[in-house]
C-alpha cells in the first residue's frame, strides 16, 4: 500500500485512532451530515470517479469527466467532495485501512503467532486484490497525496508492522518459522501483494481467490514456515 516502512517505534498512546481518516481543511464540500440517501450518491462519485482514475490517471481526469460520467452537473459532486484530490484520497484510504489493520486480531486471541502472521498477510493479500484498482493508486501517483494524507498512512503502517515484527519473533522462538532478519522479512512477505500493481488484471486466468492462495503459498515461503511433522 505504497508505504511500507517497518521501522520499529515506540507507540504514542492509544493505537485505536489509527484507521482516523486523516483531517480534510475546512470547506470540504457542503455536506454537513451523512444520511443513507448521502451515502449512496457519495458512493456514486466514487465508484465513476475510481473508474477514471484507473483507466487515464489522476492528472488526466478532471472533476468535468466525473460529472459527465455521472450525468450529474458539478454542483452535486461539490456537495459531496471539495475537489478531484480529496475523492482519490478517500478511494485510496479504504484500502490503506483495510489492508493495514489485517493482524488486528482480539487481545485474547489464543492461536499461535504463526497462525496469526498467516492469517494476516492472507488478509493483507486478500484487501489489495478485493479494493482493485483504487488499492493500487498509492503505488502509481504517489505524488498526489497531501503531507496529512501520507502521514496518516505512515501511522497505519507502522500500526501494522508494531504488530506484524513481534509476532514474527514469536514464531520464531517457538520453532514454527525460519529466518533471519525480522525487517527484511516482514517487508519482503508484504511486498508480494505490493507488487500486484504491475501485474494483476481482474478477469485472469485464475480467479480472485486463486491468486490470493498462491501468494499467500508463497508468503508462507519467505517468512519460512517449518513444515510440521
């Protein structure tokens, strides 16, 4: 999800804001309450707009395009979002939270960490192929997100990884895998679904969960899951 830092920090109290949507600047839109009747015109802009976005970049749609393809005049996309920016940051942000909350497991979860690690690069795997195309924004124009949008998804990133290098260390001691740097490890297990990017079609020849099978195979291979006796 275009941020993949895995360097080590001391949490700043409570983690429970991580998936915070980073703040939007005053005079976003003209909507002030959220109603079902919003929400679903919202996620019309949204889904037109994503629609664009993949098929001839950011630079190249204009809030003009989005409107044409709604058949809507821009006054109605204005009530909703404050610009073309603020629409790819919303479309880029679900997968962000979805793909960087994947080992939010339960406190008392009893399972073994290996089985935890698995689990959650397959939900890791499976969020970035679920949220094609917008999934893949932050991989191709970085460059578009404001300073607050790429520091909150730094927050969830390092939300991940405080999580994702631990359990790895623990399954480690407890003979259920093999390596040896911790870091290199967790960012070469995540780069598999990163990599999606440059190469994943919808419609393929194998099928959604196919594909998130055989890297999460894969997966399991990098972070060297000992086979059990």
């Amino acid at each position: 999800m275009g941020i993949t830092s895995a360097t080590r920090h001391k949490p700043s109290g409570d983690q429970s804001d991580a998936t915070t949507q980073p703040h939007l600047p005053q005079g976003t839109g003209r909507q002030r309450a959220a109603t079902q009747s919003t929400d679903v015109q919202r996620e019309r802009i949204l889904q037109a707009a994503a629609q664009l976005f993949a098929a001839q970049g950011y630079a190249n749609t204009t809030m003009a395009q989005i409107v044409r393809a709604l058949g809507v005049t821009k006054p109605f996309v204005y009530y909703y979002f404050r610009d073309k920016q603020e629409i790819f940051e919303t479309l880029s942000w679900r997968p962000a939270v979805d793909c960087f909350t994947a080992l939010d497991f339960a406190a008392d979860d009893p399972r073994r960490a290996s089985e935890k690690v698995l689990e959650g690069l397959e939900r890791l795997i499976r969020a970035t192929i679920t949220h094609h195309p917008c999934a893949f924004f932050a991989y191709r124009e970085p460059q578009v997100y404001r300073p607050e949008y790429i520091a909150a998804q730094k927050k969830l990133a390092h939300h991940f990884y405080d999580l994702l290098c631990p359990l790895l260390e623990e399954a480690r001691r407890d003979g259920d895998l093999d390596f040896a740097e911790t870091k290199i490890t967790a960012l070469a297990a995540c780069s598999l679904p990163g990599f999606l990017y440059s190469w994943y079609r919808p419609g393929g020849r194998l099928s959604p969960d196919e594909v998130a099978a055989e890297l999460t195979k894969l997966a399991s291979r990098v972070i060297g899951l000992q086979a059990k006796n």
